[in-house]
C-alpha cells in the first residue's frame, strides 16, 4: 500500500514545549513538503525539501524546524518560539515528472496548543 | 504568500447540477492543478493543466484556462452528494516545484 502517512492524527501540547509531528512516504518521491491549514483557508508552506540532506525555508518558516535525513521521512518541529501553533499540518510529496508538479498528500496531523 | 483566489468562498447547490468555481492567480505559471480537499483531510489531487493548453476534461471535471486573464474554472457536471469538499487551486513556476495554493472554495451539495 503506498502512501504518506502522518502521525499522530490529533496532538496537544502545552504552550512552551516543542513538538514533532512526523510524515514517512514509501512513494520514492524525491520531494517532500509540510504545510499549515488555519481554518477555511488554504495552504501555506513551510518547508520544503527536494533532496535528502536539503530543505528550503518556505512563506511560513519561523518557529518551526525540519530534518531530512532519510528519503521516506520529513519530521517536522513545531518550536516554542511558533508563536499560534494551534493548525492542522499537512504533509506532501512529489515526483518531478517532465514539469508537472503534483503532489500527493497525507491525512494531516491537527495540533492542539493550550 | 497566496497567489490564487477561488471565487466563490461558498457554494451550494441542488444535487444533479452543475458546480463552477473560479481561480485567479497574479504571476505567470507552469502549470495550474485542482485539488479536493474532504472536512479534516488531506488533499487529493484532481487535475492539471499546462500553461499551454486551454482546456482539460477528466471524467465529470472540466477545467479551463485563461492566462490571458490569469484565471481558471472548474466546472463539476451532475453534481452528486459525494462532491461536498472544498476545491483548491494551485500554480507552480517555471523551474519550481513549490505549489502555491489558493483560499479554497467551499461547496456544498444538497441531496
């Protein structure tokens, strides 16, 4: 069964700690991405990677974090210093095929800041 | 940063119609792709169409585009209960792979 699979679907936190939320696809897409959703809005990216070992900051980088040590894994830290961490968090990946970027997309992990 | 906007934010209609929503984007594009989100879930992706290409057809989904006016239309033919989602659309650039997404447009079908 390929996929993207996020976990866990619901997270709370207490306000001032950090938070991983992880994202692991076995599609042996080369990039992967994380966004935010606030309610009915759209998506705003966070960071995104094209290559093991290398991420770029997206539109919404500041307090968070991520590491891309592993083709099928893109954790995503959701730090202190993220000032309205409460969202859901949508994770991506694609295959860059000819110039078509589509993305294939995970459930989403709905994070809860108190 | 937003580059497209669906118009309208809302949409209901009777079962068995036909649903169109709209996306404006402000800068050239590659490409110009669709995507349904269901309450709570992921995207799923719909459709895409080339910067050269005017019209697209898969199933009940017909989209077209205009780069002239930089915008796009999906059009929903015989709409089922099962199309309640909110529709996203998103552009790539030349040589990018970042999608930048739209606000959504929200729809709703009434059984």
């Amino acid at each position: 069964d390929g996929g993207i699979t996020q976990s866990p679907k619901y997270l709370f936190r207490k306000e001032g700690q950090n938070v991983t939320l992880s994202c692991e696809q076995n599609l042996n897409h080369d990039a992967m991405y994380w966004y935010r959703q606030d309610p009915g809005q759209g998506l705003r990216l966070i960071y995104y990677s094209q290559i093991v070992n290398d991420f770029q900051k997206g539109d919404i980088a500041e307090g968070y974090s991520v590491s891309r040590e592993k083709k099928e894994s893109f954790p995503l830290t959701v730090t202190s210093a993220q000032k309205n961490p409460t969202a859901f968090y949508l994770c991506a990946s694609s295959i860059v095929q000819g110039t078509s970027y589509e993305q294939y997309f995970g459930p989403g992990t709905r994070l809860t800041v108190t | 940063s937003q580059q497209g906007e669906e118009d309208p934010q809302a949409l209901s209609i009777q079962e068995g119609e036909n649903a169109t929503m709209n996306c404006s984007y402000k800068t050239s594009i590659n490409n110009l792709q669709w995507y349904r989100q269901n309450s709570g879930r992921g995207l799923v992706h719909l459709i895409l169409i080339r910067s050269n290409e005017r019209e697209k057809h898969s199933g009940r989904l017909r989209v077209t585009l205009d780069t002239s006016k930089k915008s796009s239309s999906l059009l929903i033919t015989a709409s089922r209960a099962a199309d309640t989602a909110s529709y996203f659309c998103a552009t790539d650039n030349f040589g990018n792979e970042k999608l930048t997404f739209g606000t959504g447009t929200r729809l709703t079908i009434i059984p």
